[in-house]
C-alpha cells in the first residue's frame, strides 16, 4: 500500500476518536456539544500550525459562513475554561491555540512564527528542581526552541519556486 494513503487513514481515524473526547467533555462539563463548537474543535484538530483564532475564524468560515468572528472568541475563551484546548505563548503577542494536550515542547520558526510541536519524550528531562527560588512549586514546564522552519531556511530561489508550483 502507498504509504501517503496509510498516514491518512490512521490520521482520520484519529481525529474521529478525538472528536468522541471531545463530546464526551462538553457533556462532563455541562456544554451544549453544538455543531458550531464541533466544527471549531475540529479545525484546531487538524490543524498543526498552533493558529490565532483569526486563524481558525478563516478556517471555519468555509464550513459555517455566518459564524462571526465574536462567537469563534465566546468559544474558544469557553474551551480554555474548561480545559478542552490549550493556549500557547502568550508571549508572542498573539494567542495561539492547540487541541494537542499530551504533553509536548515547541519549536518556533523565528522567521514566519510557525510552531511545531515537540514530543516530551524527545526532550532529554531538565534538572530544575535544585535551581528553583526558595518556595516556587514547579507543576510543568514546556520548552521553547527557536530556529528556522524548512521554508525559510531554504534559498529564495528554491522558495519562489515552490510557490509557484
Ligand atoms: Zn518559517
Ligand atoms: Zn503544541
């Protein structure tokens, strides 16, 4: 079998049985599982690109065009309520939002600002604890590494190029 075909497969397997958690925590959490929020949690399923939720405004907006950029705000401040999605740095000036809740580390392209995630497993664990300040209980920590994603780290020639085609 082609290997493009199988990674599909399993991805959309995948976003199925995440949808089913989803629905089960809207109803855990007393949420009306509307088809509104279902579209919404499965554009930020899908997409790997940690968007703003201008981001996932324009992503949605395909699939419900009379949705309005204030209902995707009311959602998306009730799924960070409710712990449904997470929020990344918010440092970065804008807020950037992930349905991924395993734990993970990022990769921040310092040029476009794209984030891509990092599995835990693949961060080596940090000795923190002895460098702590005296009563500072630490409950998680994300690293953040910065660098260039693929496309702008390529030459421009080959950047143009890709565009095009
Ligand atoms: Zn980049
Ligand atoms: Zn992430």
């Amino acid at each position: 079998m082609h290997p493009v075909r199988d990674v599909r497969i399993e991805r959309g397997m995948d976003v199925e049985h995440k949808m089913q958690w989803f629905r089960n925590r809207c109803v855990e959490a007393g949420l009306p599982c509307t088809h509104q929020r279902q579209v919404l949690y499965r554009a930020l399923l899908e997409a790997e690109d940690h968007p703003s939720p201008e981001m996932l405004y324009e992503r949605v907006k395909r699939d419900i065009p009379s949705v309005s950029l204030g209902t995707v705000y009311r959602n998306i401040k009730t799924f960070l309520d409710n712990g449904l999605i997470g929020e990344v740095s918010l440092h970065h000036g804008s807020l950037r939002l992930e349905a991924n809740n395993a734990p993970h580390h990022h990769l921040v392209c310092r040029k476009c600002r794209t984030m891509f995630d990092l599995p835990a497993e693949q961060v080596e664990d940090i000795r923190l604890r002895q460098a702590l300040p005296n009563g500072f209980r630490l409950e998680r920590f994300v690293v953040e590494a910065h660098g260039l994603c693929a496309t702008c780290a390529a030459p421009k020639a080959r950047r143009t190029f890709s565009k095009l085609s």
